[in-house]
C-alpha cells in the first residue's frame, strides 16, 4: 500500500473549489475497491466541490459527484493541483 | 452464502432468461419496469435479505422472456455491500441467456469499467446508452458505430428509458440470441499484464474469470493448490508496471475504459447546465448549516404527505371493509345457519383482521409513494451524507435517519426502509430500533390517557413518551454496537445522482411492489392473527365445553385476569383485566389496544354483538364510509400544521375522539387507575413487543433470530422499566416492596451484560447477518 509521504496533504486539508490528485488512499483492498467503483483511484483528479468540513468533502471526478464521510479525510492523500477552469495568477493580470 | 440460481420466483417461467445489469443511478430499474409493467414478481435471492425482481417481457412475435432485474452494481469483483455480491455470483454463474447492461450515457467512461468485466466474462452482452434526451441536450451524442467497434461488435442501443423511447428497437434486438464480443475487440490489457493474465489463468482454469480476478487482487483468499502461481504472476505485475497488481490492473481498466469512451464521445466540457443546476441545489442541501433544517422541512413534509394524506382515506378502506368482510360476511353466515360462535369467528375474526389489514393500506401506500419519488429525484443521497456525521457517533450511517422518521408514521414501512442503509450490521441495527418510534397507533392510546388522567399537561406526557422511545431505540443501537454487532464502522462513501424530476409510471410501480409485498405477507401474519385474537371475546370454556358466552367469562377474560399478576408492579390489578386484554390484543395490532378496550367495557354494558350480522345497513355503511372521505380531506388541509395531533391533547372531547374511545372505556379508565400506574401503562404501551405486523416486518428484513430477539428485549424493557417508574414512585408506601423490585433490576441488567458482551455472540451475528436469510 502506498505511504503518505510529508509533501502531500490529506483530503481534510484540501481547499474548497480546488483540484487534487489522489495519491494514496489508506484502507482495506475492498473498501478501496468501493471506491474505484465510485471512480475514485490513485491518480485521479477531483473537484473539491464542498467542504472538507464536519460532514466530509463531496468531490467531483469528470461528471460523477460523490460524497465521503468524515472518516475518509484522514486516510486520503492528495496533492493540489492548479484547476484547470480557475484561471492563473499571471492569466488574471494579463 | 448460496449462489443464485436462475430459478424464476414464479413457476413454469418462459425459457430464454435476461439479467438486466447496471451502476446505480444508470436507470436499470426504470427500464425493467417500462419493459415488464405490472408482470414482476418480487421475492429474495435465495439466503439472503435482498430484494429479487424478475418481470415477465411478451415480445411482439409472441415469445416471453424473463427479465431479472440484478441489484444495481458498480463493480463484479467487490467491494460494495451484499446486493454486490449476488448480482456478481448471478452474472459469473452463468445463469442468464443473455446480459443486458444499462449505462448512463452522461458517466460513460465509468460505467464502461463494468463493460470490461462483463466483456472480460465472454458472454452474450447488450449495451443500452440510457438518458440519451439529457446527452442531446448537452451536444453529446455518441458514435454509436465507434463504440460497437471498440466493444468488439456488440450491439448497442440508445434509449430514455423513462420517456419508453427506444424500447421498440429494444425489444426487437432481444427477439434473437444477441452476439457476443468478436475477435476484433481489442486487448482489455496492455500486453505486458495481458501474457501475465494468459499464463495465470491457464495454471488456475478451475477458477472463474471474476474469482481469478479478485484472488489477484486481494480481494479473495488464494487457493492453496494456487499459491504460486498467484504470487509468481504479483511478482511479474510489480516488476512490468512498478505498481501492485490491484493498482495495475485498475489502472489499466480505467485506461481501457477513457479510451473507449473517448472514441464514442466528444470532448466533455466542465459547464454542463444538468450538473449546473444540481451544483446550485446541493450548495444549500448539503450545506454543513442549512443541509439539516432542510431535511427535517423534507422529513415533516414526508410525514405530513404520507400519514395525514393516508389518513384521508383510512376509515374508507376501513368501514367499507368491515361493512363488507365482517358485517356481510357475518350476514351471510347467520343466514346460511352457522352456529353464533363460528359467525364471530369468521366474520368478526378472519373479516375483521382483513379490514385491519386494509385500513394500512392507504398511509403505507402514500409513505411508499412518496419514498419512491425522493429515491428518484436523488435526494436521499444527500440526506444520507447531511446526517452521516450524527449517526455516525452511534455507529449508524447517516441513512439510518429516514427509518427512523417514517417509524412515527408506522413501524412497518421504517423496516422495509432499512433496505436504503448500505452496511448489513448498521441495517440490522436500526431496524430494530424502529419497534421503540412511537407510531400513530400508540398516539390514540397516549390519547384516551391523557383525556383521563394528564388534563392541562397532556402534551407534555405525550413528548416524554416520544422522547422515551428515541432514547430506548439509541440505548438499543448502543448496546447492539457493544454486544452482538461490534465491527468497524463503513464510512459513507456514495455517489450523489444528478436532480431528477420522479418518472410518475416508475414511482408507482416501485410504490406498488413494495405495498403488494405488505399486503400479502404482513398482512396474512396479521389475518390470522386478528382471528385468533378477535374470537378470544366471544368464546370461553363452560360447561366443560368452549362454547360462546358473555366477556366475563371468555377465554380473554380468563386470560387477562392470569396475567394482571405480571403487571402488578405498574400498579395493575385484577379489576383492570380489560387494560390487560388491550395488550395481548396490541401485541396483533396497537390499534387495537383502545378498541379491544372499547368492546370489552361495551360488552359488560350489553351490547348486543350479533345485531350487526343479523340487520347489517350494508350500503348505509358503505356511503358512509365514501362520505369520510371529504370530511378527512378537509381535517387534512386544517391539520398540516399538526401532523401528529397533539393539539387534540388539551380537549378531552377531541381527545376521545381522536382516540376513538367511548365514554364507558374513559368511564373504566378512570375507575381503575391512578395517574402513576396510567404513566406506567402508557411506559409499557411504547416498548412492549412490536406489534404483529412489525414482527412480520422484522423477521422478513432480518430473519426469525432477530425478530424473537427484538420481541424479548423489548418486553423485558418494557416490564423493567414501566415496573421501575411505578415502584420509584411509590417507594414511600411499600419502601421493602420496591426496594426488592429494584435491587432485582439491577440484577438482571448486570447479568444481561455480562451475557451480552461474551464474545461467542459476535461470530453468531456474523453468521446470521451475512450468511443466513430471512425465515431460514
């Protein structure tokens, strides 16, 4: 299984309105194949659409929106990645 | 577990067999009920609780085709709950002709990850592209031609299943054997896993594709005689891709699944008006603030539709029922020259248990009906994930909140509703919470008490015995969680559908399969019961013979005034032997607990019981019964502020009423208690055994183990605690007396732990839950 190392952030420290690759996901092989069911596998890119707050985080992957629990947040790694809709610092000043 | 079989439920099924196949969400549902209509049977897969649909499809040459409508799966190898698993063993047994899968044309790519599997097992395969009028109205319509070349020819076909368009071309592809993937559908596998996958599966040809699949993965024990070959081909994946083989082999499919897709569609843009709109709706549902008075509005909404709505046409099912079935029926009877007694019991017994049953129907139907339509419209979900973070300090998920509201309403309906909580252990657990929500039947008897006894603060008896319950149905999550159902929580992890408005024609086909479930199997626990218990009055042993006689010496009598010795400690004594009988009665139906009363202090007046058989106003009952239904339309529209009638509470007159009893059982009422043992009644009222119809609602949802398991616990609870209120609260009269009582509780709740804590429960419950049906 894959460690999360110290340059990634789990999802409860993810920003509202972001993008994130999902780099480690850290349970069992049939909770993690739940979430592949759902989408949700190592590389993929999300939305953070809501939260992360006291009721989870709802992500969106391509147009499938799913919802996660609390419990999640602790035990997926993601990195922040630029969204690709949100315009760059550099695009806004030109 | 037992694997299914593709045996129909319903007997001398027509040959060929289709398995409709699909994610959740993808429609499937909708489509089997717009190809079979009313012609479905609904039962269980063999062993286990979940719900098994097949339906009858006459094509337009003449043939019949059984259509079997699987649970709805997002992968064949695992990880989702037990639907997950039947619907795998249905699909790799082969029991099907033919596999229809049904993908949402809007999340193609993956859905297309349950195509590769299926592609994967080799059988006959049908793609449907459902919702297609909401592909168009995004200006994504697929290359249907490029995605049959990419699916090695199979056919695939464009559908809307809830506008029917489509079907036509639908049914005729089903007429004939439909093709299987040809040797033009390309690799499934980059080659590298592809020579792995070749060589591991000659050396284990005695495992199935899907059981090869999930052994290589982790997600299935490896056979002994297997054990090097599923290490060596592990070790080749690590060493080819740098990944273990779950990662790889996902990886691939999901790489297989986007370049399928990609080649059927045009480019997704993020600005989907669908996805828009439901993004604009969930900032407020799901908002960590907003999300659950938002729900609670939906909630009261539910209750308020299905219950007082229900309402509205309650004493129609009911009076015309018993005009018919009991007072016709008897009429009938008397006049063919059966004796009195038999007359009691067919009529008054069997006729009468028919009419309880029907007077059900109509707030079971509306909570259905509108069940059905939240399900559609894809708020569930959400209300799922908005009281996911209470429920989860019981261990509950959030989809544990929905049985519970609808329990106010009626017990029944909130245990068939557990089938929305995805964990097995979570499902058991709240259904048997929902013996412990007070139901509108127990209002009446909270009713005719507090007319009697709590004049000026009858509400707030009524909210502690509301609140008395909630809190005995979270004692009973908590001990469960600590006892027999320990476990690790499953964190709520479910995708949330786009907004959809209901599709009329499936919501009623879903609401009516689930009434005609209740009908017919709750409802005959209840027939058969109201007979034995409605001919109780009516019958007793005299003269050494059982013969009919007068209610002080009927079997229920006898009965009753055996039994007050056990509610002695609530302050009962043998003059309240007709509050007894109104228990053994409820335990059928707690409706009945005030009628029993009622005709039991009516009968001591005299009445004569026979008059209705013998001079039945049949029609004059039956226009009645019609005219009850503005009257109760108008009630409706006045009580939407009061859906649980509370306000009756401070008129004994409306209270009475409401309760539907007569001056002589409040006149009785009055006689034989005492404002303590009426609290105590009324304790035991709430937590006494779940009535007949929600015992038959249990052991179906959870088998006989569980459903005996609630009705003891609930009994002693009721007893222990009813018993404890009255000896607290007169301790000052009898301090020996109620100290004994107590030191006794004590005693049993210290033994009923260490009992319940002993390890030997948890592999029991593993075993009942996860390997055992319902009634086996």
């Amino acid at each position: 299984m894959t460690q999360i190392s110290p340059s990634l952030v789990t999802l409860g420290r993810a920003i509202q309105g972001s993008a994130v690759e999902i780099c480690a996901i850290q349970t069992s092989p049939q909770e993690r194949r739940r979430l592949l069911g759902l989408g949700l596998r190592l590389g993929s890119v999300a939305h953070i659409c809501q939260g992360p707050n006291a009721q989870g985080v709802v992500l969106q992957i391509g147009s499938v929106r799913i919802a996660l629990g609390r419990p999640w947040l602790e035990v997926i790694a993601v990195r922040q990645r630029p969204c690709p809709a949100a315009p760059t610092l550099a695009e806004k000043r030109v | 577990m037992q694997a299914a079989k593709a045996m129909p439920i319903s007997a001398g099924g027509p040959g060929r067999v289709i398995a409709l196949v699909g994610n959740p969400n993808s429609g499937k549902t909708t489509l089997f009920n717009a190809l079979t209509g009313a012609h479905q049977q609904v039962g269980n897969w063999p062993g286990v609780t979940v719900e098994r649909r097949e339906g009858r499809l006459r094509l337009d040459s003449g043939r019949e085709l059984m259509l079997v409508d699987l649970p709805g799966v997002y992968s064949l190898l695992g990880g989702g709950g037990l639907d997950q698993d039947i619907a795998r063993q249905y699909v790799q047994s082969g029991a099907a002709d033919g596999i229809v899968q049904v993908v949402d044309v809007g999340n193609l790519q993956r859905h297309l990850l349950l195509t590769h599997e299926l592609l994967e097992l080799g059988g006959p395969l049908l793609l449907v592209l459902n919702m297609m009028d909401e592909a168009r109205a995004r200006g994504q319509l697929p290359d249907l031609d490029a995605l049959r070349q990419h699916l090695g020819g199979i056919v695939v076909l464009p559908i809307v299943a809830r506008r029917g368009e489509g079907l036509a071309e639908l049914r005729h592809a089903l007429e004939e054997d439909f093709p299987r993937a040809d040797a033009h559908l390309p690799p499934l596998y980059p080659p590298a896993i592809q020579d792995i996958l070749s060589v591991l599966r000659a050396g284990t040809g005695d495992l199935g594709p899907l059981d090869r699949l999930r052994t290589l993965e982790g997600l299935a024990a490896v056979p002994p005689e297997h054990e090097q070959g599923f290490r060596e081909a592990r070790e080749a994946i690590v060493d080819k891709t740098g990944e273990d083989a779950a990662d790889a082999l996902a990886a691939a499919r999901f790489a297989w699944a986007e370049e399928t897709a990609s080649a059927a569609l045009p480019a997704v843009s993020d600005a989907l008006p669908r996805d828009t709109w439901t993004q604009r709706l969930d900032r407020w549902i799901l908002h960590p603030a907003a999300g659950l008075p938002i729900f609670l509005l939906v909630l009261y909404a539910l209750l308020v539709s299905s219950f007082n709505a229900g309402a509205i046409f309650q004493d129609f099912f009911e009076d015309s029922s018993k005009a018919l079935f009991v007072h016709g029926l008897g009429h009938v009877l008397l006049a063919a020259g059966l004796p009195d007694w038999s007359v009691q019991a067919l009529a008054g017994g069997l006729g009468g248990g028919v009419s309880i049953v029907l007077s059900f129907v109509p707030p079971i139907a509306f909570t259905f009906l509108f069940l059905a339509a939240l399900e559609d419209s894809g708020y569930l979900a959400r209300a799922a994930f908005t009281m996911d973070r209470f429920f989860r300090r019981l261990g509950l998920p959030g989809t544990a909140m929905v049985p519970m509201v609808i329990g106010f309403g009626c017990n029944v309906p909130a245990i068939m509703a557990t089938r929305t909580v995805e964990d097995p252990r979570a499902r058991v657990i709240t259904a048997l919470m929902q013996p412990f929500m007070s139901c509108s039947a127990r209002l009446a008897v909270y009713l005719a008490f507090a007319a009697v006894f709590f004049r000026g603060y009858g509400g707030q008896v009524v909210f502690a015995l509301y609140l008395t319950g909630i809190l005995a149905a979270l004692v009973t999550a908590w001990l469960l969680r600590r006892g027999p159902l320990r476990g690790a929580d499953r964190p709520l992890a479910l995708e949330l559908p786009p907004y959809r408005w209901p599709g009329l024609r499936s919501v009623v086909l879903h609401a009516w399969q689930r009434l005609r479930v209740f009908v017919l199997r709750v409802g005959k626990v209840i027939a058969v019961l109201g007979a034995v218990l409605l001919l109780l009055p009516g019958i007793g042993w005299v003269d050494g013979g059982l013969r009919g006689t007068d209610i002080d010496h009927s079997l229920l009598a006898q009965g009753s005034r055996a039994l007050t010795v056990v509610f002695a400690p609530m302050g009962i004594g043998e003059e309240q032997w007709p509050a007894v009988a109104g228990l053994v009665a409820g335990a059928m139906v707690k409706e009945v607990v005030i009628g029993v009363m009622n005709g039991i202090y009516q009968r001591q007046e005299s009445a004569d019981l026979m008059a209705a058989y013998r001079e039945p106003a049949i029609g004059a009952e039956l226009r009645a019964a019609v005219l009850t239904i503005p009257a109760h339309g108008r009630e409706f529209l006045k009580n939407l502020t009061d859906p649980l009638g509370f306000a009756n509470i401070g008129d004994t007159a409306a209270s009475a009423a409401a309760a539907g009893a007569d001056h002589a059982t409040l006149r009785g009422l009055a006689a034989g208690f005492t404002n303590l043992s009426a609290f105590a009644y009324l304790l035991f009222v709430l937590l006494y055994l779940p009535c007949a119809s929600t015992f038959a609602a249990l052991r179906r949802e959870l088998g006989s183990r569980w459903a005996w398991f609630s009705m003891v616990y609930s009994l002693a609870l009721a007893w222990l605690l009813a018993g404890s209120v009255y000896q607290l609260g007169t301790f000052d009269r009898h301090p020996s007396q109620s100290l004994l009582w107590l030191v006794m509780v004590l005693t049993v709740v210290l033994v009923f732990w260490w009992w319940w804590r002993r390890p030997g429960h948890i592999a029991m419950a593993e075993t009942h839950i996860l390997g055992r049906g319902p009634g086996s």
